[in-house]
C-alpha cells in the first residue's frame, strides 16, 4: 500500500509541469491566437467603443470647452483614449471567445477563431486574459481621473455578463450597446475636468442614441449565423425579430439619429453636425434598404458601414469645433 506521502511526492512532478506549461513563454503559433482573440487583425470594435467618446468630447468642447481647453488638448485627449478604447475592445473580445468556445467551433463564421482550432488552450487563453485585466486596471488608476474611473466601473460587470447573454436572452445587443458606448459619459468629464454641472440629461439622450446605434448595426450583423444559431439552440434578436428586423432597425436607427440631434440642439451645435447627421441617416438607410438579412454577406456589408456613418458624423463635430475656434480668434 502506498503511503500518503509518496503519493503527494508523486504528484509533483505533475503539478510542476502543468505550472510550467502554464506560465511558459508564449509560442509563435500562440502570439498569433492572441491576437487574434483581441481582434487585432479587425478594428471595427475598436471604433464603435472610440467613436462616441470623441463625439463626447469635441462636443464638450463644441459647448463651452472652448473657454478651458484649446484645439491641442482636445486631439490630446482623444489621442489618450485610442490605446484605452483598443484595450477595451480587447478585453471584450477576448472574454467573448473564451466564454463562446464551445459553440464557436459549431458555428461556420467563428470554427477557425483560435480556441475552436486549437491555436490555444483554455488555460493560457485564460491566463492571457487576466494579464490584460491587470493591465486594464493599472491603466485605468494611472491615466484616468477618479470620476472618469468611477463611470467606466458601471461597464466592467457587462465585460463578463454580455459574452453569455447568447445563451438566455435574444436582446444581447441591449448590454452590448451599454458597455460600448459608456464613453459618451467619460469623454465629456474628462475633457471637462469635473463631474460638477456636467448636462446629464444631453449626454443619457447621447448615450441612449448610441445604444441604438448599437442595437441596429448588431441586430442585423447576428443574420449571419441564425441557422447555425437554431441548430445550436442559442438566442439572438435576429431570430426574435425575424422578418420584422429590417422595420424595427429603421425604427431604432430613426431613434438614433432623432435623440442625436435633439441632444446635438441642446448642446449648441453648428450646421456642419446636422448635415453630417443628414449624411450618416442617408448611409445608414440606403444600405438597410438594400440588405437581404438572409444573405450572410449583405449582413457583413452593412455591418461594416457602421464605421463611416460613425466617422461622419465625428467629421460634422469637428467641423463645428473648427467654426467655433475660427471665431474664437476673430
């Protein structure tokens, strides 16, 4: 009969080489599957969580920011929150794979993401995840000011919540649209110093409109894999909505660009933003029409718009800046 200890001595070399496995350098073929699980190869994410913290701020300084801060600071700031919005995205994506490793190697469009292939394995996908947490936070402490920091923290639960929604509810886009568009908030109070006499009600008409943004754009990018989602078993508002989807996608993108402009006249904003506002409805109607939500590639093709509409309407912010810092001078 063997001994307690013996069995625990025999265990070691086991346990040593697990940890070894687990916290030796990353290979090649693993440097590629971590890039890949942030998405660095497709930067769409990275845009649709930046977009809407650059609109907040040079709306900040659309309004009075001007008195504050001049031109330089504020593509400064913007500057500041690229890496931060690229480790978001980051963050998220990785997270989402992680948790969706079961299912994404059933469903044809994500079989070859690095999990499902066998790139990298769940454990160090996991330990690659949690460096970038830590990292997250120092960044977080280091870089953001405490009522910046303290807004962004409403968004971390959704990190971990939003990847699972697929297996419950059919409204994924709803949390997805809440923790991507968080920066409306943060953008305007740190280009502004304070939280103090910040205009809450613009920037929830702001934030309220990009969530619908959000759900518009995602609702109809989740056509894509809906037979793969009924084999599956999993939810989506694409099988929600159905052949209702291209009608309540006006609907929502309507709300969009109606709450963006209410908030865009409550915030003072200049002719340049209303026609851009114009110029981002067209694109994003005309390519909504024409969408056959049961071709998987008009579903990308319209997904993919959501950057230009996006960076339009940016352009007409900054447009109005330029006017204001123009007059400024005079």
């Amino acid at each position: 009969m063997t001994s307690p200890k013996v069995e625990i001595q025999s265990t070691l070399p086991h346990t040593h080489s697990l940890l070894k496995s687990l916290f030796s350098l990353p290979t090649r073929t693993e440097c590629q599957a971590s890039w890949e699980l942030c998405r660095l190869h497709n930067n769409i994410g990275f845009w649709v969580v930046w977009l809407p913290t650059a609109w907040s701020i040079t709306m900040a300084y659309c309004a009075y920011g001007q008195k504050n801060i001049s031109v330089l600071d504020v593509v400064r700031l913007a500057g500041t929150y690229v890496p931060l919005c690229f480790g978001i995205k980051s963050l998220i994506m990785a997270i989402d794979d992680i948790l969706d490793a079961d299912v994404d190697g059933l469903v044809q469009r994500t079989k070859m993401r690095p999990l499902p292939r066998g790139a990298i394995t769940a454990e160090r996908a996991w330990l690659f995840f949690f460096l970038q947490v830590v990292m997250g936070v120092y960044v977080a402490y280091e870089f953001l000011p405490p009522p910046v920091r303290r807004i962004s923290m409403w968004a971390w639960p959704l990190y971990i919540i939003y990847p699972t929604c697929k297996r419950w509810t059919n409204l994924a886009p709803i949390p997805l649209g809440l923790m991507f568009n968080i920066g409306v908030f943060m953008g305007w109070v740190h280009t502004m110093g304070s939280d103090e006499a910040t205009p809450w009600t613009m920037l929830r008409l702001v934030y309220l409109a990009a969530c619908l943004w959000t759900f518009t754009y995602e609702t109809v990018y989740q056509h894509q894999d809906k037979k793969d989602d009924i084999i599956i078993g999993l939810h989506s508002p694409a099988l929600l909505l159905g052949s209702y989807t291209k009608p309540i996608c006006a609907t929502t993108g309507l709300g969009f660009f109606a709450l963006f402009a209410y908030a865009g006249w409550l915030n003072g904003q200049g002719v340049g933003f209303f026609i851009a506002l114009l110029c981002a409805a067209a694109m994003l109607f005309s390519k909504l029409i024409t969408t056959n939500i049961d071709v998987p590639n008009d579903c990308r093709e319209f997904f993919l718009k959501t950057v230009p509409i996006g960076q339009v309407i940016l352009i007409g912010l900054v447009v109005d800046a330029g006017v204001i810092t123009w007059a400024k001078s005079q």
